[in-house]
C-alpha cells in the first residue's frame, strides 16, 4: 500500500500544526510515523489521498451510526445550507428534535443542546453543584468524560503500581495544566467494584453533587458493567442525595435506540449524548427530568453558547433519528447485528489462534480487541495490568495495510454502522486472520 501523499502531507502540516492534526488521538503518537490523511467517505468506507481505500470501524469515534455520506443526510443538509448555516435564534428543528428525543427516552422531559460531550459535561457538573449546593463530583477510574479539568483524571492507562489500594485510588490528573484545585473536589472510584464505591459513598455521598458513569466503559476498550452494578449505583448515589448523571455520549443512539438507559433499566436523573446524535456534526444534548432541567432557567445555572442548537447539526440529527427509528427501530437492531456478527467472527478467529492470546469484547455494535492472557478484562485496573497495548497498535497497523481502518488505540474501540455488509465483515475476518499470522 502506498501512503507516500499521505507522509507529503504530514512533512507540510508538522510545520504549521501541533503534532500536524488536530487533536492528538489522530497523529502519530497512535499513527506511528505519520498518519493517513483522509480524503472522501462513503457508506462504510474510507479513502485517503492516495487514493486507497478501507473499511472504516471506526467511523469519527463513533459518530457516524448511518455511515459516510448518507444519501439522506446529504439531501437534507444540501437543501438546508442553501437556507443559512447558523442564525442562533430559536428554531423550528430545534424544538422538532427536542420531542424525537423526550418521546424516545423515558427519563427526558427537557433537553438543551450543546455542542461537544465536553461542554455537556460541564454544565452537567455545574448544574449538579447549583441544585444541591454541594461541591463533591464522583467519578470512576478509566471513564473520560471530556477534557474538562475536574473530569480529567485517572482517564489514561497507568502502570499498575500508580493505582494505589481500590479503597482509596491514587487521583492522577492528565494533563499539565490542571490545577490542584480543579480537581479536590473530584473524587476518584474503581469500577465494576461495588464494595469500593460503597465505601466511597459512605465517607463523600453526603457532600456529593453527582455520581458519574459510562454505561459501558467505552475509554478503555469495551468493558461492559457486572450485572446489576448499574442499578445499584444508581440507587446508592439517589439515596445519598446526589444526582446520578450517565454519560452517553458514546453509547446513546449506539447500544440501542435509548442506549444504556434502555439496555440495563436505568432511569438517570441527568444524561449527556453526543457523537452519534450529530451523524457527524457537532451537537451534544443535555436531557432530564423537568426538576432538574429547570435548574438552568433564566441563568440559574448558567449555560450559554454561540453554536448551541447549530441549524444544520439538529437537520442532520433529526434525520439520524428518523431514519434508525423507521420500522420499528430497524436501523438499531441492524447495527447491532452488525457489530454482534463481526465480535463473533473475531472471537472465533482469536480462539484458533495459539500464538497471540487475545479476546474480544463487545455490547451490541462497539467491540474491541484485547491481547491478553485473562479470559476477559472487568475494570481498568485489568486494563492497566493485563493488556498489551503495544501488541495491538502494531496489529492495528497490520490491518490498516490490507484495508481495514480501526483506531491503533486500545482504549478506544471499534464500531458498526449500518452501512457495513456481510461481505465487509468477511473481509475485515480475512485480514483480521492475515494481520494475526504476521504479527511478531
Ligand atoms: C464518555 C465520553 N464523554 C465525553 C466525551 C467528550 O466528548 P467530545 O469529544 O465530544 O468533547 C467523550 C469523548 O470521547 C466520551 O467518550
């Protein structure tokens, strides 16, 4: 495979760019020495400046449930942009896509649109504080919830010996920058590890404005919670009086058509969507209960901004959502077939390989890959102890040179659309057995 425009145009943009992409998860501290520069997508598929082509799993982190350039997508926001791009008024589409989602998700009585998971996150946090008067945030080892300062720590792979005793984790902030204060008030709790978080309730519940959660933990592959565990987070976190805040912004309008509020009954009292919402283009939705909905009311608790409820962003959303949901929700039980076959595939190719140990994990169309000797990985300190990243990343290159494009990071995870066919997932197997025999 040649990817000689590709490296071109790398030289060019190290020169006027920071890592020469725009956010770090595409450059080569996950590309290697440099990455692909994509050019056009097409349903389930990708092609870069040179011209080759692959069979995309990642699809924009997620964001991309109908694909690359859906017929309809393009003939609605074609239309549309002839209309304006943006007037940040109060608009029709707005209110249109705010009932698709309050009919749809049983805990939703009011929405406000965001642009980013990031920015929903933080007036998530800061409409928790202003409603309860309480500065505590929990959150969980291994869960990103944006790049938010009190948010940002212990969201990256550690060496073991940094974690600390799960009764009382070492808080690792990511980033330089942070200040200590941005993060005192965040305390920090194992996953999956119902005795850790009761103990943790017990001493900070009481000052706790929230308790935050994935529904699956989607920043460290795919690692789905124990049975009941959700439930009983929920449950400890409204006893206590704080707010129980589920993030989905990568698995709502992907696990299914409610994502994982649908998938384990939960009923949360605040939720966050983003990525798939968009089909691609930036908008994030904040949605709850009218109780605490209305803390935002009049600047209560404040949330403003200029691209809030971008025009084209909910046309491309509501079309999404009609689209999915047509005939009884087809498009998501298609996407999850799709991702069940294709984690099904893999797992059996993996079970006939002696020489790599790995498995597979996946919760209806995310999956992801885990060289390991453990038969499954539980929480992120399995994580942190048992996988070999470096092993799949050097896989994940493998793959990229016979077509198959999926992120070479293992904390990321690999994702359906309903774009992908049969014969995709013959051919991503194909490759997948290839990349296994040449993998040292
Ligand atoms: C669970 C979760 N929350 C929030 C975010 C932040 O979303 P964004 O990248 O749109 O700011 C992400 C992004 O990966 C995420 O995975």
């Amino acid at each position: 495979m040649r990817t000689t425009e590709s490296e071109k145009l790398y030289r060019r943009a190290v020169e006027v760019m920071v890592e020469g992409v725009g956010s770090a998860s595409r450059g080569p501290a996950t590309f290697g020495d440099y990455p692909q520069y994509m050019r056009r997508g097409e349903g389930a598929r990708l092609y870069d400046v040179d011209g080759n082509e692959y069979i995309d799993w990642m699809l924009a982190f997620g964001a991309l449930p109908l694909g690359h350039a859906h017929p309809k997508i393009v003939e609605v926001i074609g239309r549309e942009i002839a209309n304006g791009t943006h007037f940040a008024t109060a608009l029709e589409v707005e209110v249109e896509v705010a009932e698709l989602l309050t009919k749809l998700l049983p805990h939703a009585e009011k929405v406000r649109f965001a642009n980013t998971g990031t920015e929903a996150a933080m007036a998530c946090i800061r409409l928790a504080r202003g409603l309860t008067g309480r500065r505590k945030i929990v959150k969980f080892e291994g869960h990103y919830h944006g790049w938010y300062d009190a948010v940002l720590v212990n969201t990256n792979p550690q060496l073991p010996a940094a974690l600390g005793h799960r009764f009382d984790p070492v808080r690792i902030a990511d980033s330089s920058g942070l200040t200590v204060e941005s993060w005192r008030d965040t305390v920090v709790v194992p996953w999956n590890d119902l005795e850790a978080f009761e103990r943790a309730m017990d001493a900070h519940g009481r000052d706790a404005a929230l308790v935050v959660t994935e529904g699956v933990m989607a920043n460290m592959g795919v690692i789905p919670p124990k049975p009941g565990f959700l439930k009983k987070v929920q449950e400890i976190a409204r006893a206590q009086g704080a707010l129980f805040y589920l993030d989905e912004t990568v698995t709502g309008f992907r696990v299914a058509a409610g994502g994982c509020a649908e998938l384990y009954g939960l009923k949360p009292d605040i939720v966050s969507y983003g990525k798939a919402l968009g089909q691609g283009f930036p908008v994030a939705a904040i949605t709850g209960s009218k109780a605490v909905m209305e803390g935002f009311e009049w600047g209560k608790v404040l949330h403003y901004g200029t691209h809030n409820s971008g025009r084209l962003a909910l046309y491309a959303a509501k079309t999404m959502l009609e689209e999915m949901l047509k005939d009884d929700k087809a498009g998501f039980r298609r996407l999850a077939d799709l991702g069940q076959k294709m984690a099904g595939r893999i797992g059996k190719i993996l079970a006939g390989n002696n020489r790599h140990p790995a498995t597979v994990q996946s919760v209806t169309s995310m999956f992801q890959i885990f060289f390991t000797e453990k038969e499954s990985i539980d929480s992120y300190r399995d994580f942190c102890s048992h996988v070999d990243r470096r092993k799949f990343r050097d896989f994940v290159r493998l793959l990229h040179r016979r077509g198959i494009f999926m992120s070479p990071s293992n904390t990321l995870h690999s994702l359906s659309c309903v774009a992908h066919t049969d014969r995709d997932i013959d051919l991503t197997a194909d490759a997948i057995g290839d990349a296994l025999e040449e993998l040292r």
